[in-house]
C-alpha cells in the first residue's frame, strides 16, 4: 500500500520537477552559447590571419615607397615570380596526392 505523500512533501517534489527543469532549460542554452562561441572563434582565428596578410602587404608597400622607379618595377617582377612559382608547386602538389 502507498503512503500518501503530506503537503510538504508534495510540494518539495514539485519543486525539484520545476528545477529540473530549469536546469535542463539552462543546460540547452549552455550548448547554444559553446556553440555559437566555437563559431565566433574560428571566425576570429579567419579575421587574424586576413590581418596578418594585410599588415604584411602594407609594409611591403611601404619599403617600396622608398625605391626607385627601376628597383620597383624588379621588385614587382620578383614578386610575381615567386607568385607564379607557388602556383606551380600547388599544382604539382595537387598532381602528386591524385596520382598516389
């Protein structure tokens, strides 16, 4: 036979139910947040890296204002060397893991 639960009783049930809840409730905004926090994140870590290359373009603008006109234009032509010779080695990269 079931003894009745008093008043009391009753209503410290109830209330480890309601903060069960809430706590449950709680838990499920937690989640959210780490979420949307592991997004904020990787979106900074994106944004610091653009930084970097835009403060490292700048000051190679900024030791080319202190060149010539001749010594320039062999920098650019450096510049666009070692450029196009990265692509290449992308692309012989890329050949290499698709024959493997």
């Amino acid at each position: 036979m079931k003894s009745k639960l008093t008043a009391k009783e009753k209503h410290l049930q109830d209330k480890i139910v309601k903060l069960q809840k809430d706590n449950n409730i709680l838990e499920d905004k937690f989640k959210e947040c780490n979420v949307e926090n592991r997004k904020i994140k990787l979106d900074n870590i994106k944004l610091q890296k653009e930084n970097q290359q835009q403060k490292e373009w700048i000051e190679r603008l900024l030791q080319y204002t202190e060149l010539s006109e001749k010594d320039i234009k062999i920098a650019c032509e450096k510049d666009k060397n070692l450029s196009q010779m990265f692509g290449l080695f992308n692309q012989l990269g890329a050949l290499t893991r698709g024959v493997c």
